[in-house]
C-alpha cells in the first residue's frame, strides 16, 4: 500500500520488481522508482545518480514507458546508455535531452536510427561527438526516423567536418526551425 492507505497499482509493483532485479544482475544499487522518476522528469538533478548501467534498468523496468519528456543532463549517459534509450524510447517521447554526456558515434547513430515518430527536440549538445557521432546521426535522421524533428541542439561538440551531412539532414527534415550549432568550427565537407 502507498503512504496515503491506497493500494499500490499492480503495473507499479511489477516495475518495482523488474527494476530491482535488473540491478541485482547488473551489480548496481537501485534508486527509488519515486526518485529515478523525478531525475526523468528533471524534477532534481541526477549528476551522481545515472550512468549506463542504471539507464538499463530504468528501461528493463519501463521507466520511460508512455514518457512524453525525457530530461537526463548530465547523467553520465555513455554509448552504451544512449543506445539502450533509443532501443528501448518507443513512441510517445516528444523532448530528449541528453545534453552533457558522452553519447558519442555508436550512441549518437542509433539515436538517428531510432524510430521516434512524435520527437520534436533533441539536445545532444556537449556531448564531444564529433564528426563521426553527428555524420550518424545526421543519416538516420535523413531517413526519417524523426518526422516530426523541429529543434536540434548540437552545440559545443567538436563538429569541423560533418557539413554536407548536416546539409543532407537539413533537406530531409522539413520541419526542422531551430539548429543549434554554437562553439562548432564547422569548416566543410
């Protein structure tokens, strides 16, 4: 039962379950649902809280399940972690933003890659991508995987040589308005 004498949701109990065994195998100690909801909603910060391992529990217990917004600055979210968020984001996400972290090439392309019909803002900036991470990216994206894209935020990642995939992207999404590309020195190619 919940503080208030109501009784807890079933769907509630087996995330709780799932989420606890899922960082029993993968030797981490679990965050309160209550508290691991509130990093994704930004309700509080998650600097020491998140990683990869901890983004795979969160989605082997359905913690992004039917999310609209998912807020995870600087989380420590790594190649690893990125990939298993957009593996595992489904459909309802409108804002992801995973500004601060080390998404990187293999992260930053199945991000591109990932079906996500409803994204309208992706932030990746400070995330030290690079050519190679915005070049995947910008491939997935040119093939539609978000449609509905109207905000990118690529600032600050070390981008000199990624202009004709930005280009690429830029003709495929058509509702893209806002590309944010500050503290880039994007030369060509």
């Amino acid at each position: 039962e919940s503080r208030e004498g109501a009784p807890v949701p079933m769907s509630a109990l087996h995330k709780a379950e799932d989420y606890s065994r899922e960082c029993a195998r993968q030797g981490i100690v679990p965050v309160s649902l209550d508290v691991a909801a509130k990093i994704i909603s930004k309700q509080i910060s998650s600097k020491a809280l998140v990683g990869d391992r901890q983004i795979a529990a969160w989605c082997s217990a359905g913690l992004f399940d039917g999310q609209t917004e998912i807020h995870l600055r600087d989380s420590q979210v790594g190649e690893e972690g990125a990939q298993v968020i957009a593996a595992k984001l489904g459909t309802t996400v409108q804002i992801l933003d995973l500004t601060g972290n080390a998404v990187g090439a293999r992260g930053a392309g199945a991000l591109g890659r990932a079906a996500l019909p409803r994204l309208r803002a992706l932030s990746l900036s400070k995330n030290g991508l690079g050519d190679a991470a915005v070049q995947a990216l910008c491939a997935g994206l040119q093939e539609g995987a978000a449609p509905q894209l109207i905000r990118l935020s690529l600032s600050e990642n070390q981008i000199s040589r990624a202009g004709n995939a930005l280009g690429g992207m830029l003709g495929a999404q058509l509702r893209l308005n806002f590309l944010d590309l500050h503290w880039n020195f994007i030369a060509g190619d």
